[in-house]
C-alpha cells in the first residue's frame, strides 16, 4: 500500500487527484458533514495520498466515514475555544475530526503569531491527525515556520520497559522558502510505521534488526510478531526522550480525560479516540524582513544540494523535496491505487448511496 | 577515573570557587552569577564538562578574543510575545539564560514566549535553559546549532552542527522531566570514550574521511562527520532545528559557526528558546499532578531483562543531583589545585 518512493505499482488504477477529493467530499457530505468542512476532509485526504503517505490517504475514507456511522466521531464541527491569551488557544474538539479541528487551531495559531510574532495552539478530543505536514504547512504558506504534533496511541514502550505506554508521536516542522518549496519534516518517532510492517509481512520478508519488539519487548524480525508487538523509537533512547516530551506538549497540557495509553486507535469503533494536538506558528519577521529570512531558507537549500553525495546516493535532498515532487507528478497525473482499495471506496460509496463513478 | 582523587565540595563552597573567578576574569556581577549558578547545576547532575573546568575555557576564549564578556543584553527587537538577541560574542550560557528569562516573562503575559539569539558563544550544555523555564512554572524548549560536525542525510561532507536541544517541565512529586539531546546518534564523549578503551562503535554513528560509515572510533573521531540520530528523520531535525536557530537568528548559520577549541575566533552559535505557560491552559496543581502521573506510568512499566527500571529522560542525571545535594559533588583534586593557583594569579584568598 505504501507507495512513498513514488513508483506506481504494476495492476495500479490511475485515480485523478480532483476525482478523490470529489468523492471524499460526496462521502462526508452525504455522512452530514457541511459542505466547508467536508472540502478540508477532501484536500487533507488527498494531499496525504498524493505525498505518498497512501495509508493516510483513501483508505481513511472508509475508517473516518464507519467513525461517523458508529457514533464515534462527530460529522459536525462543534470545535470551542477554551482559554486563550495573546499567544496561546486551547480548543476542545469535541470529537471532531483532526483535519477540520486542527486547521482551525493551525489558523488561530498563524493569526496570533501574525500579531505577536510567535503563537501555540493545542487541541483535545479530536482524531488520529492524518498527515502532520499538512498542518505544518499550512503555517508555511502563510509565510511563517509551522509544527504540528500529536500524541499516538501506545504502540512503543518506554525506553527499556516491555509493554505499551506511549504512541510513535508523528510531528512536522515546515518553513517557508524563496526560490525553492517550502522545506517540509514529516515524520514519526518510530523507526518503522505499523504499515511497513504490513508491507514485510505481505511480501513474506523479515524486519531489518532493531525496528521491532515482540508483545513481551524482545526484539523481533517477524513482521506478523511485530503487528501484535511493539515498535521501537527512532535513535533510540533519543526517540524515546522526545515521544515523552511530545506526550507533555500534547496529552498533558491539553487537559485531555484521557492521554497516553488511554488514546484508541482510529479503527476503535466504540468510542472517541482523545487525541490531543500542539500547533505552532513563528512569524520570521519576530527577527528580520520576511525577503531576508526566505533568501537565507534559500541559501540553506542551495547549501544542501550542493553537498558531494555519499557512495549510492544520486543526490542530497532537503526534507519534504522528494515527496513534494512525487505530489506534483500526481497531481497532475494521477494517483496510482491499487484495484482492490478502488473497489473498497466504490463498495462503502455505494452503502451510503455515494456513487464512485 | 578512579586513579584521580575527588574532593567533596557543597554547591556552596562550588559557588563560593566560581562566581570570585569569574568576577575576576572580568564578568559583570549578574553574569558571572548566572554562569555560576548554571556550573552548580551541572556539577549537580553529573556533568562536570560543563562545571567549574569551563572556567579556563572562559579565561582563555575571553583572552585571545573569541569571547566577549561585556555584553549589553538588551533586545535588539521585541514584541510582547517574542524577542530577538544579540548576545555580541559573550558567553552561552548567559546568553541561553537570559534569554529564557526574557520568553518567561513574555509568557505570563502572552501564554507563550519565544526567543532568538544570534552571535553567541558556545552553549554548554541545554538542558539548563530548559530548567530556568521549568524553576518560573512553565514548559521550556532550548534548541541550538553548533560548529557543523554531520553532513546532510545522504551527503559526505559537514554542514550541520550536532544541534543539540532540550524540553523539560515542572513536576509536583518528581525531580524535573528535562530531556537533553543532541541530534546526532552519538555525541562526542561517547566517541572519545569508545576511542580511548579501542571499543567498535555500533552501526550508524559516523563517517570516516572518505565519507564511508565506520565502527572505529578513532577514524571517527578523525574525520568528526558524525550521523543524525535515527538515520534521515534525525537528519531532517537538524536542517529544521538550523532554520530555527542560524537562519531566524539572521547573523551566522552553517559552516560559518566556528568551535570553541579556536579561542581566538568568535563562535556566532544561534539558540532558539520558547516558554509555554500551563497556566494558560489548565490549572497549575492539575498540570503537574499530569506530568506526575505520565511519569508514574513509565516508572511502573516492567522493565526488559537486563534493565534495573525504567526511567524518564534525564533521570540518571536527577538520580546524581539526589546524591551529590546530599553527599556532595566529587570535584577531582587536580583541577581544584589549578584554580586554586588561578586564584592565586588574580590574588584573590582561596575560598574553600
């Protein structure tokens, strides 16, 4: 399912970017989303999809329509301001979704920081955040540096423990460029994702060492040990150190009922799954002229490609440089699904009287 | 280690060595407190390469004219959330400090603070930035860059700095939760250490001179082209964490920030800090009855074999701060003869 190389798989069924961002908005709509909010479901699921990150993309359609179905998310934004001073808002989403919550939190953020120079927002009781870098980006377009994060449900110990407490924390920094594509981190703190498990284990193959523990914190290389296991954090204790202070910057200053191992996966049904999320916006000119800080950005990026490669590599990249180019392709293209997930989106489609076609 | 003899010494009697020396290499009173304080502190947890030896560094860099001691901290632009800092070649940890107080102070105010710091001298060690915020109630992020010691993801040659960086937070029954970290997978001590005893390093933690990864830590330490933590996400971290410090800091960035050993030269490090009020979210006793509780959890999860117990981060430090206030600090008898001749130099009586 993956497809973050940008390659499209052989048998793959070529869907138009606009088609999915149609039918995502059809579903919503039809599930009694408003329409503006439904349109944040459609760009959020497709620029997933075509970043490459296509197990945030299309078959969310699916998990965040039956969280709709079940009761488990609200398909109506009721987001409230909690508390908020000159540089900070606490929202509570009231088990809306991260893609419409956290936007209205990324923009109070951006509109403060626009003011004031440097702005946080933090978000409780809403979804699994899709892609962070959307978010993050959001500040980067607007012309300030941008961070999303969120607080995962358990899926790694703490460094040295043996049973699940804390989420692989995804989070993503962006900053805004000149010449060149805002420079975009995206990222989790797992040294592999639950759906590159599933990759090995579809394709018969062993882990590589050290990115997975079995469900008693022995390391494994068996993928299928791995998905009823844990993973592993990336750098290590390092990774560890950080998913732990994400946790703070999230769950706990959130105020959320529930935070860390209370968090449910999105494909928890039976209830809201309470994830919190931290926003943050820096406007550059808190230092200089906006044209000076994007000319800098500028020569950082220059500074990166024109770094000699390491022995195998074509070329140095910034973050975010590789899979902006595979959305552009793709936008313009087409994204590649594979026949059986396009049938799946037809199938759910039809059960709520939305037509793919 | 165990050859070298250690004395005792109270924070008070490390205090009563430092803040006199430092007044007398010519610090202003407010800074050399702050610097002295923040010696204390590291002597505390454990960190003696960021204690009272950082005294000659200060000396020789201020000397030669890499370190500027007569610095006026005053923003160069501020706004009731943010402010921006030219810390005019004077010495990091004043810098790091000040500049933390200045993001607390905003965030009473505002909920948030943030801070950046241009030209300043080398940073010692980060967490303690962190912990100012952390002393004032709040939630506090330090990052900064350094002289560039790992390529680019994918690259041979050095750019980035190993740009170390810190949080921490405010707990009501636990020591504080302070995270410190560079973002390479190795840091140099570890290196020197594992070149000093002939130990292999493990994969992933540096290049040699022709850009290839090796496990010998000497050819490591050689080439110092060290690798991000956890491979290109720790890689992409570094590039962002350089936007935030070198590039928003607007003076030097990159390869054009010059290490501490060149004690002529000025470093031109960039910090970024924030402070994050809780109290603009939630009630304080209920924020830190949370922090508790996270930690409570991560302290009752069964450890794997071979680990005693599972700890929060930073708590091997905390763990040296319970013993060393109590005990004492362990200060080796050597480098106490060298200050005491420093005093000597500047004629003031040995404290202790």
């Amino acid at each position: 399912m993956s497809d973050s190389a940008g390659a499209t798989p052989q048998g793959a069924i070529l869907v138009a970017a606009s088609h999915l961002k149609d039918f995502t908005v059809r579903v919503f709509r039809a599930l009694g989303m408003p329409e503006g909010d439904a349109g944040l479901m459609g760009d959020h699921i497709t620029w997933a999809h075509a970043h490459g990150h296509a197990w945030l993309g299309a078959p969310k359609i699916i998990q965040y329509g039956t969280r709709i179905r079940t009761g488990a998310s609200s398909p109506i934004d009721r987001t409230a301001v909690v508390s908020e001073t000159g540089a900070f808002t606490l929202l509570d989403a009231r088990d809306a979704f991260s893609q419409i919550a956290g936007v209205r939190a990324m923009e109070l953020a951006i509109r403060k920081a626009g003011e004031i120079g440097a702005a946080v927002s933090v978000v409780r009781n809403t979804t699994s955040a899709g892609s962070l870098g959307y978010f993050a980006l959001l500040a980067a377009e607007r012309g300030m540096i941008g961070m999303a994060n969120n607080n995962a449900p358990a899926l790694m110990p703490p460094w040295g423990g043996t049973t699940k407490l804390i989420g692989n924390q995804a989070f993503a920094v962006a900053s805004p460029a000149g010449r060149h594509d805002p420079v975009l981190l995206d990222m989790a703190l797992s040294e592999m994702t639950l759906v590159r498990y599933h990759e090995y284990e579809e394709r018969g193959e062993q882990l590589p060492e050290g990115v997975a523990l079995d469900a008693t914190g022995r390391p494994t290389t068996d993928p299928t040990e791995a998905l009823a296991g844990m993973m592993v954090p990336m750098g290590g204790h390092r990774g560890y150190g950080l998913a732990v202070m994400w946790e703070v910057l999230t769950g706990v200053l959130s105020g959320s009922l529930r935070f860390l191992d209370e968090v449910t996966m999105p494909g928890v049904f039976d209830r809201p799954q309470a994830v919190s999320m931290f926003f943050l916006a820096i406007s550059p000119e808190m230092s200089m002229p906006y044209e000076e800080f994007v000319d800098r950005v500028d020569s950082l990026v220059d500074r990166v490609h024109s770094s000699p490669p390491a022995p195998g590599v074509e070329r140095v990249y910034v973050p975010g440089e590789r899979s902006a180019r595979v959305a552009r392709d793709r936008m313009r293209d087409g994204i590649p699904m594979p026949p059986s997930l396009v049938a799946d989106l037809a199938g759910f489609g039809a059960e709520i009287g939305v037509p793919w076609e | 280690m165990g050859m070298n003899p250690t004395v005792r010494l109270s924070r008070e009697q490390i205090r009563s060595v430092a803040f006199p020396l430092l007044r007398a290499i010519g610090m202003p009173p407010e800074d050399a407190a702050i610097t002295a304080d923040a010696m204390v502190w590291n002597e505390l947890r454990g960190a003696p390469g960021h204690g009272l030896g950082r005294i000659f560094q200060i000396l020789e860099r201020s000397r030669a004219g890499g370190l500027n001691l007569a610095v006026d901290w005053t923003p160069l632009r501020e706004t009731s959330g943010t402010a921006l800092l030219d810390a005019c070649d004077g010495w990091g940890v004043v810098a790091g400090t000040r500049a933390m107080g200045i993001a607390v102070d905003k965030a009473r105010d505002a909920g948030v603070g943030a801070v950046v710091v241009r030209n300043s001298d080398v940073t010692s060690a980060m967490g303690y930035y962190p912990y100012v915020a952390v002393m004032a109630g709040m939630v506090g992020l330090a990052i900064t860059n350094s002289v560039p010691l790992m390529p680019p993801w994918g690259g041979t040659e050095v750019l980035l700095g190993n740009q170390a960086f810190a949080i921490g937070a405010p707990t009501r029954d636990h020591p504080p939760l302070i995270f410190d970290s560079s973002s390479s997978a190795y840091n140099m001590g570890k290196m020197r250490s594992a070149a000093a005893h002939g130990e292999k390093l493990p994969p992933g933690v540096a290049l040699d001179d022709t850009g290839e990864e090796t496990d010998d830590a000497a050819a490591a330490l050689e080439a110092l082209r060290l690798l991000p933590m956890g491979g290109h996400r720790g890689g992409g971290l570094a590039i962002m964490w350089e936007v935030l410090t070198g590039i928003l800091a607007g003076r030097r960035s990159t390869t054009e920030v010059v290490g501490m050993q060149e004690l002529d030269r000025t470093a031109g490090v960039s910090l970024y800090v924030q402070a994050v009020d809780p109290k603009a979210f939630l009630s304080y006793e209920e924020f830190l009855a949370r922090v508790d509780r996270l930690i409570d959890q991560i302290h009752s999860n069964p450890p794997r074999s071979g680990v005693d117990r599972v700890r929060v981060p930073g708590e091997s430090k905390a763990g040296f701060e319970s013993e060393y206030r109590a005990r004492g600090v362990p200060v080796p008898a050597d480098l106490l003869e060298r200050l005491r001749a420093l005093c000597g130099d500047f004629g003031l009586a040995w404290p202790l």
